[in-house]
C-alpha cells in the first residue's frame, strides 16, 4: 500500500546540531504510529518539518504522493494534516467555540462581503459549525459542551488538551499529528483522553494518527507500530513489544550497559 | 441541565438606568464653567464608579449592555441628541462633542488594527491628518461633492498607509511599532517642508457643503437658532453609527476570529491555514480607511488643517484611550474617548499638566485594571442567540 506520509532522507540541522538526519520514515493510511525516542531526540522537530514550520535542509516529505516539502503550514493544513502542539498552544482568552472554530478554517467562509453584510447566511454556517463542533466536544466530555462560550483560560489542562484535539479534528483532516497529548496530565486522565481518541478514530475509520508520547503505556496500547529516534535518526522499527526488546533502544533510553 | 444563566436574558433596566446617569452627568460637565465645580464632578464620578464597582453594580450594567447592546445602543444615539439639543447654541461645547465623536471614530479603527489583529499602529494621527489634508485639497480645487470627500480621505489614508505594509509585515510588535513611529515623523517633515501643502503654516479647509446646504451656517428653526456646529454633530453621528456597526460585525464574524487568533499566536493560526499577510493587510488597511475617513470629516470642521495638529503626541493620545477603554471593546472606546478629550479641556488649570495626568493615570489603570475601563467579553456572534 502506498504511504500516506512518507518523508525521505529528511534533514534539518540548527547550527551544527543534526536535529533529523536523513530520516526515512513512513505511514500507511489508518495506521497508528507511535514516534517515541529520548528527549532531543528530534520528535517534535520532525512534526515541525512535517508541518512546515520549519523548513527542511535536505530531503523530501510527501503526502498523498504529493510532495509538501518545505510548502507553508497553511498549504498543509489545507491539504489534510492537522497538529496538537506539546505545549498547549490554545487561544486563552478565546472561548471553546473560538478556539476550536480556528481548527475550522477552511470549512469557513472568509469573504469580508460575506461576513459583514450576509448576517443570515452567517448565522447559519455558525448554526451548523456549533452543531458540529459540540458533537466532537461531547465525544470528549459533555459537560464541556454545555460551556461553548466559557473562555479557554479557566479550563483545567485536560480540558484544554481535549480542546486542542478537538481544534485539529474539526477539520476533517487524514493526519493527525498528536504532540505528547499526556504531558502535564495525570495518568487516569491519560487514559481517559486515549480512550476518547480511540473512539474518534472508531467512528471515522480513515483517520491516520502519529503520536509522540513518553507514556509506554499509551503507546503500547493505542499504536500499531512505532519508530524509535534518537540524534535524529530512526534506530529502530515495529510492533511495540519488538521495539522495547531491541537492544538499541534499550541503550538509547538508559545509556550503554 | 442548560445552565439557567445562559438562557435568560440580562434586564435591561440597569444599563438603561446608568446610560440616562452618564448622560446627565455628561451634560452638567459640559455645562458647568466655575473650576472648583468641575474638579468637584470629576471627584463625584471617580468616587461614583468606585463605590458602584464595590457594591458590584457594575456587572449588571455591562451585562445588560451585553443581552440589550440594540436597545441601548438605539438610547445611546438618543442620549447623545439629547446632549446637543441641550447645548444647541453653544459652539464651544458642540465642537467639543464632534471632537469626542471624530476621535472615537478613529480609534475603532486602531481598535481593528491594534486591539484585534495586533498590529502597532503610533502614527494614528498621521492618518487622521492625511484626511484632514484630503478634504482641504479637494474642497479648494475639485468640485467633488464633500459627501464622497470622507471616503476618499478614508481611501487615501489607507493607500498611503499601504507603503508601510511591507515593514509591518515583515517586523512583529516592537519593531512594527517603531516602523509606523518613523512614518509620523517622516510625514510631518514632508508636509513642513512641502509648500503646495501649505508648509509648516497649514491650510484653509473650507466647511462641508451637501446639495448647497452649508454646513458653516448657523441654523433657525422658527425662534431657535442651532450653532452651525449641529450639521455637523449629526454628519459625525453618522459615521460614528456606521463605524460602530462595522467594527462590531467585523468582530461578530469568522474574520473577528481570525483576526484574534493571529494576534494571539501567529504559529498556531498559521498551522491551521490563516492567511497571516492577508489579514494584517485586511486590518490595517480597514482600520486607516476609518481613521482616514473621521480626518476628513474633522479638517472641514475645524476649517484648518496644519502638520503640528497631527503628531506623534496626538497618536500617543490615541493610541491611550484604547488602552484606557478596554482593548476591543467599542464601548470602552466611546466612554474613554469622552474622558481623555472632555476633562482636560474642561479642565482649564491642567492643560499644562496634561501629559503628566495622563502618564498617572495610565500607570494606575495599567497597575490596577491591565484590561481597561469595560474589558471585552468573550465573541457572541448573534447576541439573540441561544444553543
């Protein structure tokens, strides 16, 4: 099957640190990808490059069989990648519609004529993006539905996690890049949110994930498969189970025995 | 369980109430002439509104401002005549409310700018002044009709003000700021040093004039007579209402949304495929159209335009009363804009001590209320609406 995201000798340096060094790595559509690795081990800087925050040094990243290497973000999102970021990256003063709307751009009507003058037609594509966007939100927690105008600020950090999965699935998109979604988060509330992933995924069979996360747990129970970075080369590939036995991923994480 | 708070609506008795005190008070202060009487009435307000914020009367105010903002909104244009007719004959105090109307007008526009997209604009003033110039030239030498002068100020502000596009665009806060301090300066030599331009002396405008009716000519309405001021005071109504509603849908919108997201974080927005270029243009350009447009207006009211009305000073004061109001809240900017223009020019004694006052009041407001006077609610984009 061809890849859904396939990146290529992919290469991104900063200074004379190799943060990605000619990274070969790819994704077959529904796939669930685990991207784990030491800390600095260039996971992040991957769905950086991928997302095209920064640009890459040398390689290519396709997706779709079209190549988005070193195109904008916004030419990304559009093309169907969407991203949580490892640090919540939400609007706070915004309320939970707003912020989650932001994930919806391109579903949205962005003509000034159309947003100023056409109040009715307006008032039905809010009409039906509030409808959409409290139905994801209940999938989550429908409690937070009932507080679509409440500002993000005063939300505990995993309703604003949720929020922020919520803000890149409004989009429809075919990859979701999600940036250790555990972080800051307790374990209950860990797999509370996997759970809720997992019945995201269930009810639209096409979503393909990538996840970066610390949490072995998680990753052991949500992935099909993961690859294993460390000084921005993938050090080894597989199943989970296959990967922690690998004697190189072992010395990776603990050092040489 | 829909919380009971969302579904029922805010009375509308409490704005009311308090829109028909400010209006009262408004009108003693204006009327008022002996200095001791004044600095008295400040103090009343200032004790006023401190004490009502103790005892928590100022959240049903803005809450009905909120459920009720057409009906008050619709009071507010009446309270307003309500002034001027209270005041019909005395140039002094109409020019001062145009003043206060005009003002107002230009900083919903810095509003668009600064307090939705996040765009630093110092040279607020300087578009103003483009406008001001733009009616003096075109009322002296064209026939075109002074309705269509105002939007064409608007038009030329903006247009000028697309030169600095590129530097904003490519600088972000404190360097975008410094960009649009350096273009104040740069127009104000241009302008003193320009002789077609009337140099450093300034230029006639000559008053505004629809269909023959000129708007420099006193009025008679069987025994009362109007100050020629009142044309005015309503023409600037006019655009103070059409401004006020734009902005406000401007907000109400998918573009209110965009704009925040971008001044709140350009990366994120960015990843979900916001146009950053297009709509910092859309904002800057919309929000100097409006300022250019109050300039016009306020060149054929004032009769005179010259660079020394137009500096960095005035931008400063602009740029003030969004910070004093309440960052995207146009209401804020009505009540700020009564305050920043009003006091010190009732307040005769002061003038000198100006500037001083307005650097102690902002550092306490800053200290004491970052948000402003009437911080901004969270976006309603129908108001009526319910879930």
């Amino acid at each position: 099957m061809t890849p859904l995201l396939e990146a290529r000798g992919l290469t991104k340096k900063f200074g004379g640190v190799m943060a990605l060094d000619h990274l070969d790595l790819a994704i077959a559509p529904q796939e669930i990808l685990g991207l784990i690795g030491p800390n600095g081990s260039g996971k992040t800087t991957f769905f950086n490059v991928a997302t095209g925050i920064y640009g890459a040094d040398e390689g290519r990243v396709t997706f779709d069989g079209a190549d988005v290497t070193n195109a904008t973000p916004q030419a990304i999102y559009h093309a169907g990648i969407s991203r949580t970021f490892q640090r919540s990256r939400l609007s706070l003063p915004l309320s939970i519609f707003d912020n989650i709307m932001i994930g919806n751009h391109k579903r949205l009507t962005q003509g000034l004529w159309f947003n100023l003058m056409r109040r009715s037609d307006l008032e039905r594509e809010f009409e039906a993006s509030y409808r959409a966007a409290r139905a994801l939100v209940e999938v989550f927690e429908p409690q937070l539905a009932e507080r679509m105008f409440e500002p993000v600020a005063g939300l505990p950090m995993i309703d604003r996690r949720r929020i922020e999965i919520c803000r890149a699935l409004i989009g429809r998109p075919r990859l979701l890049l999600l940036d250790e979604p555990s972080a800051g988060m307790t374990h209950d509330e860990t797999n509370e949110l996997m759970d809720d992933i997992l019945q995201v995924r269930d009810a639209n069979k096409d979503l393909t994930i990538i996840i970066v996360e610390h949490e072995m747990g998680v990753i052991e129970r949500i992935t099909d498969r993961c690859v294993v970075l460390n000084f921005g080369r993938k050090i080894a590939e597989g199943p989970y189970r296959q990967v922690a036995a690998d004697r190189h991923v072992q010395e990776a994480y603990l050092g040489v025995a | 369980m829909q919380g009971a708070r969302q579904q029922s609506r805010a009375p509308l008795l409490p704005g009311a109430t308090a829109l028909a005190l400010a209006t009262a008070y408004l009108i003693a202060l204006l009327a008022v002439e002996k200095q001791s009487f004044i600095i008295g009435l400040l103090l009343v307000a200032i004790v006023a509104v401190l004490a009502a914020n103790w005892l928590g009367w100022l959240a049903p105010v803005s809450r009905s401002f909120i459920d009720h903002e057409d009906t008050l909104g619709g009071l507010t244009i009446l309270a307003a005549f309500a002034v001027a007719a209270f005041f019909h004959d005395n140039h002094f105090v109409l020019l001062l409310v145009v003043t206060v109307l005009l003002y107002t007008v230009a900083t919903l526009g810095l509003n668009i700018q600064f307090g939705y997209a996040g765009v630093l604009n110092f040279a607020g003033a300087s578009f103003f002044g483009i406008g001001a110039y733009t009616s003096s030239v075109l009322n002296a030498h064209t026939a075109v009709p002074h309705l269509l002068v105002l939007p064409i100020g608007g038009l030329l502000a903006a247009s000028i003000g697309s030169l600095l596009l590129l530097p904003v665009l490519r600088t972000r806060g404190h360097y975008a700021a410094l960009v649009t301090i350096a273009f104040a300066l740069l127009l104000r030599t241009f302008l003193e040093v320009n002789d077609v331009l009337g140099g450093p002396q300034g230029m006639q405008v000559k008053g505004m004039k629809i269909l023959g009716w000129s708007f420099n000519d006193n009025i008679e309405i069987g025994k009362i007579a109007l100050s020629f001021y009142m044309s005015y005071f309503v023409m600037s109504m006019v655009l103070l209402v059409g401004a006020f509603i734009l902005v406000r849908r401007l907000e109400r919108s998918w573009i209110g949304l965009n704009l925040d997201s971008l001044r709140l974080d350009e990366t994120a927005a960015g990843c979900f495929g916001l146009d950053i270029a297009r709509w910092k243009i859309t904002a800057f350009l919309l929000g100097n159209f409006l300022i250019g447009t109050a300039g016009a207006l306020f060149g054929m009211v004032g009769g005179f335009v010259a660079p020394n009305n137009y500096t960095f000073a005035e931008s400063l004061i602009l740029g003030s009363i969004l910070l004093l109001g309440g960052i995207g809240n146009p209401w804020g900017l009505v009540v700020a804009t009564i305050v920043v223009v009003v006091v010190p020019e009732k307040l005769q004694t002061i003038q000198e001590y100006r500037f001083l006052l307005y650097v102690l009041v902002f550092i306490a407001m800053l200290l004491s209320r970052p948000e402003g006077l009437l911080p901004r609610p969270v976006r309603r984009y129908f108001p009526g609406w319910r879930p």
